[in-house]
C-alpha cells in the first residue's frame, strides 16, 4: 500500500511535469540565421514547390505527397512518385514541419532545406537522376532564372542548395495556428469541449505525452537537428505488429545502421492528426481511434476502454488549426518547347 | 496568265474572308441555360478540381493533368494518371476549353459537363470502377455534403450531373484575355510586333485560318456540341506521318466507327499554344517550329521557309494571354479517416 502510494505520488509528479510540456503553437517557427525570410523567396520557393518539372516526367511537385490545399500530406498509405512508383512510408504533413528538429519519419536530415532536396533525387518519388538535372531543368526557365537572380543575387548560377532555401522558406509560412487546444493554452477555457478535455488529461496520466511534448508534439526542449527517437513498438509481440506491419521497416536503423535503433522513429506530430489519415510510417493503419489503440497497446501495454479512445480522439480533434488563405503560384512558363518528355 | 490572275483575286477574297473571323476572346463564354454561374458553384468546382480523392488512390485530381497554375494542360506528352498509367493522347489545356463546342481531341463530349465525368472512371485516368463510387466518396465528406445542399438546394443527394455541373462552372472562370492579338484586335496596332502581324497575315495567306478561325481558332460559327472535325494528317504519305506516329490513332473514327471519320480532329485552339508544347494528339512534336512544319506539310502541303517558321511562331506567341490570380481552394477534410486505402 505504501510503495503503490508512493507510485501515485510519484506519477502525479511526472504528471505534473510532462503537463508544464504541453505548449501552444508560436506563431513563428524557428528562421535559420543562414535563410532569413523574404516575400520574393517564398514565392520563389512557392512556384518550385508546385512546379512538376522537377520531376522526371513532369508529373509530380512537391504539393503532389504533401497537398498544402489539404492537411499537408496525401491521404495514402505511402507516397505515388512518377510512374505510379510507390515508396515504403507515407508522406508526413509539411503543415508545421517548420517546428520539427529534424525530418523525414527516420530523422535522417537536420532542416527542411536538406528535407527539401531529397525527394527530387529518390526514383520512386520526383525520380531525377541527380541535382545536376533539376537546375539544368530550372535554367531553362527564364521566368525561374529571373527570380533567382533577384532572390539570391550575391551567386551568379542557380544551385540546389538555393532552391532548397526557396522551398524551405515557403515552408515556413505554412503554419496552423489557433486550434481549439491553443486557443485553450492562451486563457480561454471554452475552447475545447469538456470531453476534450478530459481527453488531453487522460494523454498526460497514461505517459502519451512522455513522447507527444512541446509545441508540435514531437518532442520538447530540443535544439534544431537533435532528435526525438522512440521504438515503435517499445513492447513488440502484440497482435497489432503482425496485423499492421509494424516491424519489417526498421526506421531509424536503416539510417545509422545501429543495432539499437532498429525499428526507432522520429515522434510523429500531434497537430491536424485527426486529418493526417492514415497512421503510421506505412499507413497501414485508417482510422484514428485505431491508432490510438495500437499506441496505447505498443507504446504503454495498455487496453484502452473505448470511453478513452473516445476522449483522446476528441483531445485531437482539438489539435486542428486554422489553414491560411493562399493565393496559387502561378508557374514561370516553358515557352515553344517541352522540358518533359517521356523517358 | 489570266487563270493566275483570277486564281490570285480568288484567294484574295478567300483571304478577306477569312481575315473577318479573326476575333479577340470575349470576356465572357457561353454559359449553359441550365447551368448558371454561381460563386458558390464555382467555389465548389474549384474545390472537386482540385481533389484527388475522387480518384482511385486518391493521387490524381483534374489538376494533375490540367494544372491550372501554368497553361492548362501537363507539358507532358500524354496523360499520367493513377498507378503512373499513361493515356493515348496528350492532355488538352484547360485554359478557354469554354469556348469550345466540343470537348476531347475527338470531341466526344458536347460540353464541360459531360467532358468533366470522363476522366473519373478513365481506368488510365483517375480509375474510378464507376460514377456511384465518386459519389459515395463526396459523400463521406461533410464540407461537400453541406456545400451540395447550398449550390443545389432542389436535388437531396449528391449525384454525378451536378459534380459535372460545378466542375464546368469553375472551368467556366478560367479564361485568359488581354494578348497582344486581342488587344490588338480591340485596336491597339501597337500590340503587336511588325513581325507578329507578319505572322498573322501568313497565317491567313496559307490558309490555316481555313481551320483555325474564330475566338478560339478553332472554328467560327459553330453551335455548342457542333464540332469542327479536320483531317490530320490532311495530305498523308509526308515523312512526318512516320516521324510522329501521326496516323496510328483514327481519332475521331474511334467515336464514330464511320470510315469517313478516320484521323479526323478537332480543330485544337492556338490560344497560348507557345506554352502547351508538346503538340498534335499524341505530344510526338517538342517544339513550336516543329509544329508549324508539321503542319504546313501535312495540312497545306508546304514546306515553309525558315523566316515563315519563325513568323509564324512569333504570331502564336501573340495569343498568349493573361492568366488570372486565384486563391487556393481549401478541400473539405476527411475527419479521422482515409477514404483511399491502396487497391
């Protein structure tokens, strides 16, 4: 009786504590010193993130996986890149990628400017041969190399590196503020609806936010390029890893090659969840009150009553801001030619 | 010397003729009687113009082929569509297809309407098995089941006419005017370079505005759902009909089954053709220059000199006009689900 009390005591503290973690969104992510923000860039930086000419066959932009007219990401299971190619995880959200440390579900690059110049390069996805070919693609376009020029006009030819700068920039602004959860953290107590509440309570008791801290969830206190990296499943040999896959991709490991970070992954963010469907690495997970079942099961080797399912799901749902109104890039034109033909 | 005389006065007149069906783009097309413009309509199609959920892994949207932040078509050979699938023929730009009486290459459909329900279930296309599932999809999501009750308050289910309808009515909103030919026309002689007006006088001369007439230089006179069908190749038996696959695909033969149809088309239209490369119905041409060759042989029996080339591509890049700034839709969320798990 008095170590379970001392248990409780201890859990409240705990509890107490990951409660300090929980954080409403700034409305400004972290701005590189070396890629400050400027109008001119993240339009730049619009233009190429819509623009499927940086894909071999022109059929694929960035917007393609992470739709900025949607929740950010592309509702599959995993990524569609040229030729109907599919890759092995989904696509995360770009909305609030701003406030993650690192990218990629693996974590496997430190910004979003290094995020930015992967899937160009990757064969299942944009599927260009190399970085070569994108800027030979993009200086054929006098409407890029224009802006270019102004954009960046201390370097004479146009470099991945400054593209990436570009999308990353445009990137930047695409934030979800004022969900009913910040709206919450802000002082105003209405905001989310007692069940909500109750749910955001129950995150916190059972440990969820032991990962799921800071303002994107994802982890807390942590500089830009340091990770948050968890196992998953933390306690293999449920029904779910069979029944959803959830071991065959080993995550972090495929990255750094250690044997202890196999099947690690970078913690996923809370925000707009309850839009990002499906769940998991390989999406092979469709409903969100399913997610939070194999969570609670892989993660804290809980069986959840559905009246907790309930209220976590309602917590999240709490979790989707507000998208901004965006005017549409319009695309600097290829004139008289094409600069996609079919390989 | 006298039959050349006559023969000379002859096209003379033709040419006249011919020259009174050069039109500037009106400011408004034709709108269906049954089929008014509203703002909320045209938000609504805007919204199912840009959704990929309505195609069967939710990868392909009208946009994806018709991009509306560039020239309205893919700058792609042919068509990609879901599971990288590659269409028969090249995708027709959006841009000003309301002025068209007919739609498709073949002009199969007779309207917006009926061109927008095609690529839904094309299986190289958006995939969809059938119209009910489209529908059954549209109605799992609550913006479009609430935004279906406001723009079509008479009918109580969603059905697949009236998501044609509100396609076509923001197709109806994507319009480029203002060109140099069109202001030009409106009596701006300065509009125009002395080379253009060399190129628009060729044009005329040589007898392409024999097809190429009226507001969309693809036919003049013509009610909605009459086509302008034109032989192409019109003279077979040039190098290019081997060079360019020209004759393999019986274009509108296919539609009819009538032997007189075979390699018959629809007249395509020339406005911002220097920005839709590459060209004919299967993309085969990469350049405009090329294009004009191709042409003049196959159509006229010509072969043009190398300033005729560069005239007349100065003339075309005289119908290039003014694209619009749009606001982004925003697609109604799916709540804690995906509707498009992968086949």
């Amino acid at each position: 009786m008095h170590l379970r009390k001392s248990f409780m005591a201890l859990m409240a503290v705990a509890s107490l504590n990951a409660w300090a973690e929980f954080k409403a969104l700034p409305p400004v992510p972290p701005i590189p010193v070396d890629n400050p923000q400027t109008p001119a860039k993240i339009e730049l930086g619009k233009q190429l993130y819509f623009d499927p000419r940086i894909s071999a066959d022109g059929s694929i932009s960035c917007n393609s996986c992470h739709n900025v007219m949607s929740h950010g990401g592309d509702g599959r299971p995993v990524g569609a890149g040229i030729h109907g190619k599919r890759g092995g995880r989904g696509s995360p959200t770009v909305w609030n990628s701003a406030y993650h440390t690192v990218q990629f579900w693996d974590g496997r690059e430190a910004s979003l400017e290094g995020q930015a110049k992967g899937p160009m390069t990757n064969p299942v996805e944009m599927g260009m041969a190399n970085h070569d070919i994108v800027i030979g693609r993009i200086k054929q376009i006098p409407g890029y190399v224009e802006a270019f020029k102004k954009v960046f006009p201390k370097d004479k030819e146009i470099n991945i590196d400054n593209v990436a700068k570009a999308i990353a920039s445009y990137e930047r602004t695409l934030i979800t503020p004022n969900s009913p959860f910040d709206k919450y953290m802000r002082g105003n107590k209405k905001a989310m609806t007692a069940q909500q509440i109750r749910g955001m309570k129950l995150v916190d008791e059972i440990g969820c936010t032991s990962c799921h801290t800071g303002v994107n969830f994802a982890g807390d206190g942590l500089k830009m390029g340091e990770g948050n990296y968890q196992p998953f499943p933390q306690i293999p040999g449920s029904k779910y890893d069979k029944q959803y896959d959830l071991t065959s991709d080993l995550g972090r490991y495929e990255v750094t090659k250690k044997a202890e970070d196999k099947n690690h992954w970078r913690v996923p963010t809370w925000r707009n969840i309850a839009l990002t469907a499906p769940y998991f690495h390989n999406g092979k997970v469709q409903t969100l009150d399913e997610a939070v079942r194999v969570m609670a099961k892989t993660q804290l080797d809980m069986d959840l009553t559905e009246t907790q399912v309930a209220d976590i799901v309602a917590f999240m749902n709490a979790l989707t801001g507000e998208f901004p109104k965006q005017t549409m890039p319009m695309l600097p034109h290829t004139v008289g030619t094409t600069l996609t033909p079919d390989p």
